[in-house]
C-alpha cells in the first residue's frame, strides 16, 4: 500500500536557524570547529532592519504553511482577519510568540505533551485574541486591509524632567 504526501515548503521551528557566524569556529591550532548550541531566538518587537525583516519573513512561512492551512477559520464579520497581518504590529507580535512556543513545545526533544500543551495554553488564546471584532483586524475584510489609529498620548515622557517655560509675549 502506498501513501501519498502533500508536498510542503520545509518551515522551520520557532528560531528557524541561527544566523551563520562571521568567521571560523576553529581553535587557533587549526582543530574542529566547536559545535555551540543556537542562542534562543529574539522576540521580534526587539529587532531591527535585516535581523526583523528576516524573522518576519520566517514568521510569514510558518503563518501561510502551517497555522493558516491548518488553523484559519472562515473569515466573518464576528471573526476578522486581515490578509495583510504583517501591518499590524500587535498581530506580528502575538503570532511571533505564538510561533516561539510552537517550536519549544512541538520541536525535536519536547515532551510528548507539547503539542497538546501548545494548543491549550497559546493557539486558542492567540487566535481569540486576534479574530475578535474589537481585535486588531476589526474593520478590515477579505482584500481590504484598514490600517488603525495609535491611541494619542499627552505626553511621550510623562515623568520626565518638566518642559522649559514658555517665553511671554
């Protein structure tokens, strides 16, 4: 009997790979290179330039290749969602730590209660969270993406050293 297997695009765990090093990791005597382990990926609003546009482009493999396919409900008016995520920041930065605990919780030597872990205690509330009318998609539909209005704040540095006084004229 055979089986048949979809084809996907290889999309890694929740770091998906350290950065190579500049450089050898070899001993000054010309010896092996020492295999370190990989340093924990970044949460993402901790990055920028090329280190954030490279975890987001991994963010978006692992969004389209996996969460979507498998998770994505049917879009509607009481469960938004918008096609362009990537432009709203609490979006990327709810599905990147959705996706770090994906790859410590579903990864080669989690235990085996991982996944079950993963699904109770993030994708159920990441997802929530994000399709919520009041979320951060209300307002946008299927190929319309509306972008949304920071909140306005009085003062940047509220409790900082006071503004110097204004000249009378």
């Amino acid at each position: 009997m055979s089986t048949t297997q979809t084809e996907r695009p290889e999309v890694s765990g929740a770091g998906g790979g350290t950065p190579a090093r500049e450089g050898s990791d070899t001993e000054k005597d010309g010896a092996a290179p020492q295999n370190k382990p990989p340093s924990p990926p970044q949460f993402i609003l901790y990055l920028e330039g090329h280190a954030y546009a490279n975890s987001l482009r991994q963010l978006a493999l692992w969004t389209h290749h996996v969460l979507l396919p498998v998770y994505g409900r049917e879009v509607t008016s009481t469960a938004p969602w918008c096609g362009r995520w990537w432009e709203h920041p609490e979006a990327v930065a709810q599905l990147h730590a959705l996706w770090l605990a994906w790859g410590e919780l579903t990864g080669p030597g989690s235990a085996v209660v991982g996944p079950a872990t993963w699904h109770r205690d993030f994708l159920t509330t990441v997802m929530a969270a994000l399709r919520d009318p009041q979320g951060p998609f209300a307002g946008c539909k299927p190929g319309m993406h509306r972008p949304k209005e920071r909140p306005g704040v009085d003062a940047m540095d509220p409790f900082g050293p006071p503004p110097p006084p204004t000249a009378s004229p």
